[in-house]
C-alpha cells in the first residue's frame, strides 16, 4: 500500500497525498500497460481485419499494413491518466467502462470532454465520476496545470456548472456501457436524476514526480466542495511517484 503523507477535508471537498515505490509501480506495470495502449482492443480489432483476409496476396498486404500502423508510442502524460485510472479502480471502488484511447483521432492529441468519466461504486451507493487528470515536474506548489487559465481548478468547476458538458459526458458513458456495468449506470443516473443532478462525485488526481507537499493542493480545490450540493463531493488526490516523470514510460510494458 502507498504511503499517506497528508490529507484533510472542508465542505464536501477531501483530498489526500500519497508516496508510490517501485516495487508498488512494477505490480501494477500490467495494468498501467493495458490502460495507455488498450492492447486488448487493438488485437481484437487486428484480428477482425485477419479474419477478412481471403487470398494470400491480401494476408501479405495486411501483415505489411499492421507492421506499419502499429504503433505503442506512448507520451508521458498519457502514462499519467493510465496511472490515475489504474489506482482509482484499485483503491478508490471506481470503474471505467471504456479506454478512452478509442476516441482518439490523433494519437498525440488529448481529448476534449474531461479525462475522467466513470461510476462510483462505493457501498452508499453508485454515482457518476467526472474528473481530470494532470502530470506536472513542475517545481512549483501547486504546478501551474492545477493553477493556470486551463488548469484542473477550472475545468473541476465547469464540470460543477455546466450541465451541456456533464449531459455530454453522460451520453458518452451510455453509450458504452456493457451488460457487466448496466445496472451500476442505471443506479448511478437515477441518483443523478433523484438528486436534481447533485450526485456526482468529482475527482481531480495530479500525478507528480516531486516530494510531497500539501501546498500541491490549491487553496481553490479545497473550496471547491462548498459549490457541490450533498450527496455531490468534490475529492483531489495527489499521487507522487518514485521515478521522473520522463522515465513514467518505462512502466509500460515493463
């Protein structure tokens, strides 16, 4: 288990920090894998293609055509969502139906929407989770990615406000829920529903290879509860790792 170097609450907002080792990485170096290439997916779809493949000459060009447009490139700021996803599933009881590498239209773009869009589901109850994620090396206290015009602070605040963007975010999330998460969903959105939209459980993570320093949590993210109705929550986590955040990538596929 990580290390919990600080933590505190105001309102409905909580947030915590805590220390990751290598050895507790390199558990979780398969997963951290699978959520920033989505390795499953790009072999079943692979295969689809194989499977269509009817003449020698075809299976050729295919071999060739895969060989080229493989690609496990992957930047460090993607392995920092792919690990904020693996530890929230771990040890914060919340499930993400999709990899959202399959919106991707441009492999080294990042999505518009917010990084983080699944369901709680802790005992009191399933809720929808909208959040964001940023990495940052930056030495300052809280990094300019929580703090800036387009940083994490704003963005949690317009998943507070604007309802265009959550009814967005829903559709997205219906739209790929499977059999397995139906009913999480579906008790999740009649709480949202139920509540006038108040049920929704806001998660920010800041991924840091720096020491750990409560002031990474702006004086504006511990407010933030005090905008959300009960039952909505508003939660920061900031999780700092033992390597450089150039170095993130070697946990893939380690």
């Amino acid at each position: 288990m990580p290390t919990e170097v600080f933590a505190g609450s105001r309102a409905n907002s909580t947030w915590t920090g805590t220390i990751w080792t290598e050895d507790e990485m390199m558990v979780m170096s398969s997963d951290i894998t699978e959520r920033s290439l989505d390795l499953a997916f790009e072999s079943d779809v692979a295969e689809k293609l194989r499977d269509l493949a009817m003449t020698g000459a075809e299976t050729q060009w295919l071999t060739e055509f895969l060989e080229g447009a493989v690609s496990h490139e992957v930047l460090p700021w993607q392995v920092g969502e792919a690990i904020a996803e693996v530890i929230l599933e771990k040890d914060y009881q919340i499930i993400f139906p999709s990899n959202a590498r399959r919106d991707e239209r441009n492999p080294r773009a990042s999505l518009a929407g917010a990084d983080l869009v699944g369901i709680s589901v802790r005992p009191g109850g399933c809720q929808l989770v909208f959040g964001e994620v940023k990495s940052s090396s930056d030495a300052k206290s809280p990094p300019s990615v929580v703090t800036g015009k387009s940083g994490m602070n704003q963005q949690l605040e317009r998943l507070i406000s604007d309802d265009t963007l959550r009814f967005a975010l829903i559709k997205w999330l219906y739209a790929r829920i499977c059999e397995e998460t139906s009913s999480s969903f579906d008790e999740a959105l009649a709480a949202f529903v139920s509540t006038s939209g108040t049920s929704v459980r806001l998660v920010g993570v800041l991924v840091r290879d720096t020491s750990p320093n409560e002031a990474d949590v702006s004086n504006r993210d511990r407010t933030l509860g005090a905008k959300v109705s009960t039952p909505g929550s508003v939660e920061f986590h900031a999780m700092y790792m033992p390597r450089p955040m150039a170095e993130w990538v070697e946990w893939v596929a380690a």
